[in-house]
C-alpha cells in the first residue's frame, strides 16, 4: 500500500510537471501587447492583464513601444478632446502625461533612437495667406520636459467625412481613416512622414538641413482632368531600415484601384510590384517576406428582411435598401525574390485591421473586425438602439474587434482576445 501512495505521488509531480510546462508553453505562445479595452490601455500577455491608471478621459489613439520596449507612449484625450501624449512603463505603472502643446491631429506617436517621444505638433491656420505648416518636435519622456522643435513641413489638410457603418469605425481606429494611416518614423535616411491629411503624400525630413523630400507624386489634395485622383499611403519599413513597402491607391472608374509599391529609401527609387489580389494592410517579416491582407464584398447583408424588419430599419435611416456589405479577408504572403504569392489565411470578416510579425518570424499577429451581421440583427428586429446610442458604444460591441495569432509554419490561426483595439506588439 505504502508502494502504491509513492507510486501515486510520483505519478502526480509528473502530471504537474507535464501541466507546468504546457502552461509555459501556452504562455510563451502569447504575445505581450499594449492594446485599448474596455476604454483603458491594457498590456496583456504572458498570462497576466495591467490596466493602466489614466486619468478621467475620452479615449485614446497610438500606441507605441519605445526601442528598448521598457516605455509605452500614447495619445489621450481628456476630458475636453483635447489630445495629449502620455508615457507609462512596461509594467504599466501610473502615466506621465507630456507638456507637448496642440498635437496635429491624425499622427501617430513615435520615438527618436535615442528614446525621445517624437510627434507633430499643430500649425497656426490662422494665417491663410501662405501653406499650412507643422512641426516635428520631440521631449524626453519625463515630468517636467520641455519640447524641442526639429523642423517643419508644408501640410495638406481638408480632409473629412465619415460612414454609418460601425465596422468603417473601427477599421478606421485600428488601420487609421479608411484604411491610411498616417505615418510617423525615424529611418536612417531622414524622418519618414505623411504629408497630407489623408494619409499620403510620404516624405523624408533631414534633421540636418531641413530639407524635406517627397517620396511619390501624389495628386489625391490636388487632383487635375487629365490626372485620376492617386495616392501613395499605408507605409511599412523593412527589417533593413531602407525598404518601404506601401499602397499606391487611384481613385478612377469603375473602381478603386490598390497597388504595391517598394521605395528604397537610399535612392528614394520606386518600383510597383505585382500581387495575385488588391493589397489592403501590409507587414513585413524579420527574413524579408511582405504579408499583405485583402478584403473582398462577397454580399449585401439585409436583403433578406421580412416587411417588419425593413420597417424598423426605415424608422432608423429613411430607407432599406442600405448597401451594407459582407466581406471575406484573406493574408497573403508574397515573396518578393521569387514571386510567389499564395494565401496562408482566409475568413469571412469586414476587414483585416493591422498586421504585424513576431520578432522570431513565427507567426503574425493582426487584428480582425467582424462582419455587421449583428449589426443588421439587432436593428432590424428592434433591439439595438442606434438613435440612442450616442457614443457608438452599443454598436461597436455587436462588432467585435479579435486579436489573433495565425503560425507561419503551418495551421489554423488562434484566438488570442476579443476586444484588444489599437494593438502594438512589444519588440
């Protein structure tokens, strides 16, 4: 009996054994991240969730690791939508919100090499009689720092408008408005920028001489009749420091067209390249391969409604026969050596919001909004009150953002969380 219990014993301290190791395991699988949810900026991962302490606020916009990834910085809006850049640590300890002055709306937060917060602060638009201007500036992360101004750069603004579509929203939040973010990026070869408020008109700044060089002919501010609307936007940086992979968008009948393009930055050389479908989101990997995400209408949701449901909808917008669509996403990997281009993911969803690689070229991790099934649903049988729901809120939750992480060498992707918005994965 004695050698039973033993046996037992032994036979249990190897089950937990075996179970801690597939708890490590599982939670080396999980990437640690900074993402927004449930209105706070959380670093989760690894099997454990900080929320960080912010003061009374009304949301945020860019999350940025710094290089060495011990410092978070973001954007926060207070209590009067007045933006402002805050720093938190790696541990999420209670922020440091920056004396940085009026942000320019619509950039990101980034970082100098040498572990400053690097942003663009807003112009004077008062003065109409000469081109909108901007500033490069950047400040120590401390309590206390003053900002120093870098330079300048002329600046397309006019910009608007807005969708009906709660899955437009958070597409927009997570991939910036329709999908062109704007850029903010210390290369080598100058500070890398957008120049418009649309998310195009890529630049290269130099710090010393303050020469500021355009990267791609873009028309989309200025437009011409022998010229179709164009634009070159949605720009990721190689592992190399020097290869920019972007989306050239012209904007002609019948239909949108997306293109990719490689900028070598040291030339400032650009080159289109060809893709098996229309590239929407692009990420590179540590080995020199481009993942691009599509997005395709496979649908129109509501055009099975009932007399009583196309009613509820009328009272809401005027009319039932709204165009809302049902679309499929995909994940290419494309090699640009050889060619090849095969889908590694596929998914019936709205859209693909961001995309990005492990550090040891693994897996990617990307963001994915779901279709506006419930959407539809909810409205239609009169259960989701959109009059009503002043802030989006009620609407955004019937259409979940997922995080997931999808194994390069093979397999299904997973599902990491739902609800992480806005998400930067730590170097």
């Amino acid at each position: 009996m004695k050698q039973f219990k033993v046996m037992m014993v032994a036979a249990l301290a190897l089950v937990s054994v075996f179970s801690l190791s597939l708890s490590v395991q599982a939670q080396d699988n999980t990437p640690v991240v900074a993402a927004v949810q449930n209105d706070n900026v959380v670093i989760t991962g690894a099997g454990s969730t900080v929320t960080v302490k912010n003061p009374a606020n009304k949301g945020f916009q860019s999350l940025a690791w710094n290089p060495g990834a011990t410092k978070l910085a973001y954007i926060i809006n207070d209590e009067q939508y007045n933006a402002q850049i805050a720093v938190t640590d790696a541990n999420g300890s209670d922020p440091i919100v920056l004396n940085t002055g009026k942000l320019e709306s619509g950039f990101p937060v980034s970082w100098t090499p040498d572990g400053q917060v690097l942003y663009v602060g807003a112009g004077d638009p008062s003065d109409t009689s000469k081109p909108y201007e901007v500033d490069l500036k950047r400040i120590a992360a401390e309590a206390g720092a003053t900002p120093e101004v870098i330079g300048s750069f002329v600046m397309g603004v006019g910009c608007g408008g807005g969708s009906i579509f709660p899955g437009d929203w958070l597409y927009s939040e997570e991939a910036g408005f329709g999908g062109n973010a704007l850029i903010l990026q210390y290369t080598d070869y100058g500070i890398l920028h957008s120049s418009t408020c649309s998310g195009g008109g890529l630049a290269l700044y130099a710090p010393q001489g303050g020469q500021d060089t355009p990267l791609a002919g873009d028309n989309f501010l200025q437009p011409t009749p022998d010229q179709p609307q164009q634009q070159v936007g949605r720009a990721v940086l190689g592992n190399d420091g020097k290869t920019l992979a972007a989306v050239r968008t012209t904007y002609a009948e019948p239909a949108v067209k997306h293109e990719l393009v490689l900028i070598d930055l040291s030339t400032q050389e650009l080159k289109a390249v060809t893709t098996a479908a229309a590239p929407d989101q692009l990420a590179w990997s540590p080995g020199g391969s481009l993942f691009y995400s599509t997005q395709t209408k496979k649908g129109a949701l509501g055009e099975d409604l009932t007399g009583d449901q196309k009613a509820n909808v009328e009272k809401v917008f005027g009319s039932s026969e709204l165009d809302i669509p049902s679309n499929e996403v995909s994940i290419h990997a494309l090699n640009l050596t050889s060619g090849d281009d095969k889908v590694i993911y596929t998914a019936q969803a709205y859209a693909i919001g961001r995309i990005v690689s492990t550090k040891d070229g693994q897996a990617l991790i990307f963001s994915q909004i779901a279709n506006m099934d419930k959407w539809v649903e909810g409205i239609a049988n009169g259960t989701l009150d959109v009059v009503g729901d002043t802030f989006g809120t009620a609407q955004r939750a019937v259409v979940p953002v997922s995080l997931y992480r999808l194994p390069l060498a093979g397999g299904d992707a997973t599902l990491i969380s739902d609800g992480l918005g806005m998400f930067q994965l730590k170097p």
